[in-house]
C-alpha cells in the first residue's frame, strides 16, 4: 500500500493502492510519518517527493467508508485516532525542514490535497483534477482544507469548499493549492532529476525546468462574480445570489449546494470564516478536528457516505433537509472545545502538533 525508498539524495514515497486510487488507510498515514520523520534527521536526504501509483489518481482521500463501518460498529475512537494521526501528519508535511515535492498527477480529493497542499513545491498535470467534496458526504473539508481555501483569492475557495467542484491544473494553481504545472509524461523525469538535487535551490531549478504554462484558469473569468455571489457569513443568503446570478457557472453552483448536505453547508462557511481569521495552520487542523469528530454524530455523515460511496445510489436524504432548516447554534456548538465526556469517548485528546 505504500512503497518507501531512497534514490541518491531522495526519499520517495509512493502510494500504492491504484486499485483504490490510493486511498490513504491508517497504515499509510503512519507510514508517510514514519519516513518523514526519519528522513528529517538523515543528513543523506536532500529532498523529499510524493506521488501516486498508476495513472489515475495521486490520492483520492482517507478511507472514509472504513470510518463511516466504525461509527456504525460504535468503534468511532478508531474514527478519532485516523484523523488526530492524518492532522498531524499534514502539520509534519508543512513544518518539514528539507524540500517536499508533491506530484498531483491524476485525482487529487481530500486527504490527497492534505499530503500534497501543504508541502513546499506543489506539481500538478494537465491529468490533475482536484477538489475537496465533502460537503457531499455531509462531512466538511478538513487536512488543513479550511486553512487553504479560506486564503485563496477573493471567494474562490468558498466556492470549490462549499460545491465540493474539483478543478484542473490552472485554477489549483490559482487558487493557491498547487505551484507549477508539469507534463505528466515527465513526472518520471522530474522524479530521477530530484535524485541529484542537494539544496533548495536545485530543487527549485528542477522544477522550473520542467514547469510549463497551464493556460487560463477558468475561475479567473467569473472570479468578480464570484466574490459577489459568496460574501458574508449566510449560506441562505449567498444560495440566493448564486440562483439569481447571470453566469451559468454559478447557476449550476446554486444547483450543486441544493444537493450537499445542508448542515455541511453551513459548517463549512463557518470554518472556513472562522479560519481565516486564524495565525497558523495548526490552528485550523484544531478546529477541524473538533469540529470533524462532531460530524461524525451527525446523520448526515453515515448517509452521505451511503448515498455516494456505498449504495451508490446518489439519493442522500438529509437531516434537516435544506440550509434554512439547520439549527445555528447546534453549528456552533462544533467548534467549542472538546469536553472531558468526549475526549473519554473517542479516546483521545486534544489535537495538537507532534
């Protein structure tokens, strides 16, 4: 599942799951932390790189149905040490002391965005599709999701959170989730050049070798409109200007939030506002993982994940079933800080960096 090696002055993580498109499970969390950790103090190491096995996906997230088979079985601590681990891994990936290369070829969802986004050269493909859709499963971005989306420019990051939309190269790197675009016919090349790399600036070197323009983003033209459309903290409100709107990529938005999960909805705009007014990462990952274990109580998750992921049936039936309906002070009570009756129950304490 996960294949860790040394190349010259290169430690290489793969994930290897393609079948799954690489997935991460808990093992491969704390294997990725493992290398990392030791490849920080080995002065052998120049340079770290990631990337996905096969040619479909880098990573397309956790292993959220196994998460959703534990709250079902009333084993949810097992839930609440995958995420207070993965947290902690995306909070390893971004205070890591030597060059990280992220190779986002192919799918990048969720827990794949958390072990790419936060490193310090981000490389994405004309094959890259990424995103954060999990206001669809009635779970809300997380892995430093809410810190990332909530810095982009104006409200694009509002808008990918809340409709879950996955973009490709140009608007990743826009958007502020990606750095350069490579071709994916030389993903292989970029790899055995980083082998030879001995300081950050040979890193940086290799990189832009290889880095080639990819083209307009999309999100650029209807950037203005978007800002109008996503301003302020009522996701009702902002729900009337996108169905009011004159763009047709904002009229399918309206259509896609009619879709997400209600109490998703709201919580995301909460936790990405809430967010941006925070100083560090670590930060968001503490929120998110409070705010994270709440969800996992909520009805919305189970049925999400069954709609989409299980029966396949893309038939959520949400509780409450539209934005107005959702209770704001029960939102807000996601944020507070973990109780002791809580920390008993998922076994774990507050998160905080390793």
């Amino acid at each position: 599942m996960l294949a860790v090696e040394t190349r010259g002055r290169l430690g290489l993580i793969t994930l290897d799951r393609p079948e799954a498109l690489n997935a991460l499970t808990h093992e491969m969390v704390i294997g990725v932390r493992d290398a990392l950790a030791e490849w920080a103090r080995d002065d052998r190491i120049a340079v770290v790189a990631i990337r996905g096995a096969g040619e479909r996906a880098f990573c397309a997230g956790g292993d959220i149905v196994a998460m959703r088979t534990a709250v079902a079985e009333g084993t949810v601590a097992v839930a609440a040490e995958f995420f207070f681990d993965e947290y902690r891994l995306n909070s390893q990936i971004a205070r890591f002391p030597k060059p990280y290369v992220a190779v986002m070829d192919g799918i990048v969802l969720g827990g794949g965005v958390g072990v790419s986004a936060h490193g310090s050269h981000r490389v994405v493909t004309e094959r890259t599709r990424i995103g954060m859709p999990e206001t669809g499963i009635g779970f809300t971005p997380d892995v430093g999701g809410s810190w990332l989306l909530s810095r982009g420019p104006g409200e694009a990051g509002t808008h990918l959170a809340l409709t879950g939309q996955m973009v490709g190269a140009a608007d990743a790197i826009a958007v502020g989730l990606a750095d350069v675009s490579v071709p994916s016919e030389r993903c292989d090349e970029l790899i055995d050049a980083l082998e030879r790399c001995t300081e950050v600036d040979d890193v940086d070197a290799v990189v832009d070798s290889l880095a080639i323009d990819p083209g307009d983003a999309p999100l650029d033209l209807i950037q203005r409109d978007i800002d109008a459309a996503y301003r302020g903290d009522n996701a009702a409100v902002i729900l009337d200007r996108l169905r009011a709107s004159a763009v047709a990529e904002l009229q399918e938005a309206a259509r896609t939030l009619t879709q997400r999960s209600p109490t998703s909805i709201v919580t995301t705009l909460a936790a990405l506002r809430r967010a941006h007014r925070l100083h560090r990462l670590d930060e968001a990952l503490d929120q998110e993982y409070r705010v994270v274990l709440r969800l996992l109580d909520e009805p919305d998750f189970a049925e999400g994940v069954r709609a989409q992921l299980v029966d396949k049936d893309r038939q959520p039936r949400w509780q409450p079933p539209t934005i107005d309906d959702v209770d704001p002070d029960r939102v807000a009570s996601f944020f507070a800080p973990l109780t002791d009756a809580e920390r008993a129950r998922f076994d774990t304490p507050d998160w905080s960096p390793q």
